[in-house]
C-alpha cells in the first residue's frame, strides 16, 4: 500500500510540473487529482478493509 502511496505522490508532483510549465490547466487538475487520492487512499483502504471484515463476522 505504501508503495502505491508513493508511486501516486510523485505521479502528482510531476503532472502538476508539467502542467505548470506547459500552462495546461488539464494536467494541473490531474496532478491535484492525483495528490489527493494518494494522501486519501491509505485511510479509505484501511476503512473498507475494517468494514468488511465487520459485517462478515456479524453473520
């Protein structure tokens, strides 16, 4: 997961480099896209994960 975190980071910080050089306010929107969902992916993971196992085991 960790890795997936990192690859997602650096993903980010480049689309939001090149959209920033190249003034595309597309790839700026992804690169932020991007940022976010690494930052978010960890805890929403670690969410499900711990839901599923919930209802699971209350059957």
């Amino acid at each position: 997961m960790y890795l997936l975190e990192i690859v997602l980071f650096v993903a980010g910080i480049v689309l939001l480099a090149i959209g920033y050089r190249r003034n595309l306010r597309n790839l700026l929107l992804a690169g932020a896209v991007v940022l976010f969902l690494s930052a978010a992916l960890g805890s929403f993971v670690e969410g499900y994960i711990e839901g599923y196992s919930q209802s699971r085991s209350s059957h």
